[in-house]
C-alpha cells in the first residue's frame, strides 16, 4: 500500500536499486505486474473516497 502513494519514478528508481526478489511464492517479481497491482490500489482507493 505504501508503494501506491509514491510517483511511478520513485518506485521505478527503488526497483532499479533493490529489484524485485522473490520472498514467497506469491512475492509479485514482474515489474509490470507490480505497476497494474498498484493501480488496482488508487481504483479501490478512490471508490472508497469518492464512492
């Protein structure tokens, strides 16, 4: 959640300095991924604001 509220070049330049290791089976590693996921976060986000 917290990545979310950060502009893409920010989460972009911490990829580009830690990547995206696999923690778990379910870690998401796939950069794309990550990005659709976040934005799937700011769509919940605001349907709860804004209704």
């Amino acid at each position: 959640m917290i990545l979310a509220h950060l502009p893409d070049e920010e989460i972009a330049a911490a990829l580009d300095c830690h990547g995206l290791p696999a923690q778990t089976e379910n870690t998401i590693t796939d950069e794309d991924e990550l990005f659709a996921d976040l934005e799937a976060v700011d769509d919940i986000e605001l349907r709860l604001v804004y209704g």
